[in-house]
C-alpha cells in the first residue's frame, strides 16, 4: 500500500508530466467526500463529471472551462476557487473519509476549447471549504 504523501506526490508528477505512465482517472471529491467528477489524464487533463459530461480541462495547475472561462486552481491536489476556498479534492489531500465511487458514465463528447480568460492572482488559500458545490464549480465551464 502507497502511503498518503507518496501517492499524492505521484498524482502530481502524473498531472505535471502527463508522458508519465499513471492511473488514467484521477477522483474528484467533495467536501462530503462524494466522487463527482474525474480527471482523464489520457484525454489531455480533461474534467468529466461522473455522468461523463466533459466541463473543463487542467493547464499545469490551473483550471479552465470548455467556454474558455478561469474557474480556479489545483494544488497540491485540492480544488480551489477564486477567493482561495476549497471545493473539490482527491484522495489523500485532505483527512477526510470518501465514499465508495459508484460507476461511472460513457464519456460524452469533449467539445472545442475557446479562447482562455487571463488568469488572475491566486488567492491566500484557506483553510476553509467554498459554498460553491464542486459540481455547479466545474460546470461554469461547460459550453
């Protein structure tokens, strides 16, 4: 068994150098630790949600929607927003217990990306978790 720390420093380097031979999906929680989503490292860092709707796509750490939308961050395998709030996580980032997954859906379609809003500054993250659920956080960048 990996521990903790190591499996997340490996899921790291897989989404930081994705000719590195990894897991295919990364899990998406939220903060009840409910599989909503996944990143298909060999569909160029697509987000799909557990339906298979495809809704945005990880530029290094940064998050982007099909509609060309910044939607936040990915560090250090949390999921933030724009005011530095946790919404989303994947196993081993935080001490939380999470749900078994249930099967996943074919994925749909992944749509053309559009011109790229300019990043802003990062916010000081918190501690805290967003009121944003992780769902409707991912699709304010769907198409």
């Amino acid at each position: 068994m990996i521990p903790d720390k190591l499996k997340l420093l490996l899921i790291t380097l897989c989404l930081l150098f994705s000719s590195v031979a990894c897991a295919r999906e990364i899990t998406l929680f939220d903060r009840e630790g409910t599989a909503i989503a996944y990143i298909d490292t060999n569909e160029e860092l697509t987000i799909f949600l557990w339906n298979g709707t495809p809704v945005a796509y990880l530029e290094k750490s940064t998050i982007y929607g099909f509609n060309g939308k910044h939607l936040g961050w990915f560090k250090d395998g949390i999921v933030r927003d724009h005011q530095g709030g946790g919404v989303g996580f994947i196993e081993g980032a935080v001490s939380k217990l999470t749900k078994l997954e249930p099967l996943k859906s074919l994925q749909k379609l992944t749509p053309l990306r559009s011109l790229q809003e300019l990043e802003p500054l990062e916010p000081l993250f918190k501690d805290s978790w967003s009121r944003i659920p992780l769902d409707l956080f991912l699709l304010q960048g769907a198409k």
